[in-house]
C-alpha cells in the first residue's frame, strides 16, 4: 500500500487515505516510426486510441455495446469504457456513473519529434484492478495516432516501467518485451517534508479543469471547500467502486469538510474544445485554469487526499487527462 507520512502535531494529522485506496504508477515509452508535431492536450487522442486497440484486441461478440456481454466484469475494454451496468452494484441510494479505475495523460512536452524519437503518457491504476495491466500493454504494443491536420503515425512500444514511490521518482522496467511484473504494483506516494511543514501551498492546472457547482459551470472562483469536496467524492467513487476498502468515518470526513475555510481561489477562466472519437464530434467546455495560493490549516485532516489527487485528477475528462495539477511550494517560481 502507499503510504502516507504524517505530521508531527498531534491536533491536526492527515488522515492516511492510502489505506482505502492504493494505486500503480506505469509509464509507457513508444517509438515513433514517422515525424510527429505534437500538440497540447493530446490526451483525447491517447484515450481513442487505447479504447479502439483494447476493443480490437479482446472484444469477440458481434454486439456493439458491452451491456449484456457474459465477458464485461473481466474485460479490460468493458471496465475502462463501458462500466455503467457497474450502478447497479453501488450501495445507497445515490447511483451514479462509475469512474474507469484508470487515469491516463501524457508527459511528452507538445513540440516536433523526429523518428525514432520517444513519445511517453503515464498510466495510473487503482492497484486491486491490476489485472487489466496486462491488456492494456498488449492493446498499446504498436498503435496508430491520428492528429488533426497530420497524417497517421505509428507508434511502438518499447518499455512499461513502474514508479515505486514519488519521492525519489524510483522507477523499475516490467516490460520491454518480456514481463518483469513486481509481486504489488502499488506505488509509494509520500507527502514531501516542504507541504507537512508549511501552512500555504501553490495549486497549479496543469491542465484545464472542468467543474460544476449546482448545475452550472465553474468558470473563475472555486471556493477551498467546494474543492475538497469534490475530490473526496471522486475518491470514495473509486474506491468505493474498484476497492474492497472501505472509508473512514462518514460523520468524521464531514466534519472535516465543515471545518474548511470558506475562501475564495481564483483561477482564470478557459474555455475550449475536446473531439470525441466515440461521438464523432467535437465537445465545448468551460473551465478553470491558472494558479492560486491554498492555506492549509483548515485541511489538515486531508493533506494527503490534495497530494493524491495530482495523480487522480479532478472535474469532467479527469480520467484521460483533464483536471490535472501539481502541488508546489509558495516561493517555487513557474515558468
């Protein structure tokens, strides 16, 4: 399991989420075959491309959808992209749509690459569904990216790695053509010594997030609690559908949430288009970008909920890239 540390005050420890819900960090690195100019928020790309390789790799019905296939609780492509008959198991009354127990984004800056040149994503993975690792590299092995206004490229894979732990960014080869896969794919993600020691963090979007507060669209101000609130949600959606784990105490985490200050982060607004392979069109949306200063007193408790969700992402699209954000401290300078 990941393992959180914690702080040395007694009063106002984070709460080691880690327990309810470990996951696995990979890296897959590709070989272009053909020159590529390789854009900004090519996540949308990776995400058809992965669903139509899984789909052509193990799908061995006729039937155009996954609703009624015998095959769908074990199939990697069913599991990612069509689990919605999954509702049906969630406990309560509130059944919502399943989040895939993936995140996938790219790590490639965008720019010009020659042939032979390495493109890379990353791949996170709650680590209780390890058992889609092994399709999943199988359906990446060689793939063909189709970005707009370029010709077809044809991309190998040359090596999977896993990230043991965050800290030192220790990664091990699993596969290069032959499987190396370690006995727990679950990666260390300790919280740094700056973040438990200081009061205030810099939240930067790496990439745009797409949020909603009663229906409508978040397009600038995004209060602490609304934040934290939404990602404790996203939390306990994974976890409570991917995971035999379970949370801690329901009135606990809301008096958590209860206690958070009510301020304001401003972000700036963004507004743009995705293209949706499996619609055949394009998807507009409004969002937030940017950067703003977080004070951590009154989030304690979910210190390492906030370090986690870098990996898990935020908002619509947060699986395939949307949402993403780094932590760091105040006095570290962006370019």
């Amino acid at each position: 399991m990941p393992h959180f540390a914690r702080t040395a005050s007694a009063n106002a420890s984070p709460y080691d989420f880690s327990g309810s819900l470990a996951i696995g960090l990979f890296q897959f690195h590709f070989t272009l075959q053909n020159p590529l100019d390789y854009p900004d928020a090519a996540e949308s790309v990776w995400r058809g491309t992965l669903g139509h390789a899984l789909r052509t790799l193990l799908c061995h019905t006729p039937q155009q959808s996954c609703g009624h296939c015998l095959l769908r609780r074990k199939c990697a492509f069913s599991i990612v992209f069509e689990n919605s008959y999954m509702r049906e198991l969630q406990k309560g009354p509130l059944r919502v749509e399943p989040p895939p127990p993936i995140t996938l984004y790219s790590v490639s800056p965008s720019g010009h690459y020659h042939e032979g040149d390495t493109l890379s994503i990353e791949l996170v993975l709650i680590a209780e569904q390890q058992a889609i690792l092994p399709a999943i590299v199988s359906a990446l092995d060689r793939v063909v990216l189709q970005f707009k206004g370029q010709e077809a490229v044809t991309a190998s894979l040359s090596e999977v790695t896993h990230i043991k732990e965050t800290t030192q960014f220790s990664q091990q080869p699993i596969w290069n053509g032959n499987w190396q896969l370690p006995n727990s794919i679950a990666s260390q993600i300790d919280m740094p010594e700056w973040l438990l020691r200081n009061d205030r963090v810099r939240l930067r979007w790496l990439t745009p997030a797409v949020l909603k507060h009663r229906g409508a669209p978040i397009t600038e101000n995004l209060t602490l609690q609304q934040m934290m609130t939404m990602l404790l949600r996203r939390f306990t959606l994974l976890q409570s559908y991917w995971t035999q784990q379970n949370l801690p105490n329901s009135d606990e985490i809301s008096d958590w949430l209860s206690a958070i200050e009510q301020v304001q982060l401003q972000f700036k607004p963004w507004a743009g288009t995705r293209r949706s392979r499996q619609q055949n069109r394009h998807m507009h949306f409004q969002g937030i970008a940017g950067e703003a200063e977080i004070e951590t007193q009154s989030i304690q408790h979910l210190l390492a909920l906030l370090w986690m969700g870098q990996w898990l992402h935020l908002g619509k699209g947060a699986s395939f890239g949307m949402g993403r954000y780094q932590l760091l401290p105040v006095n570290n300078t962006f370019g």
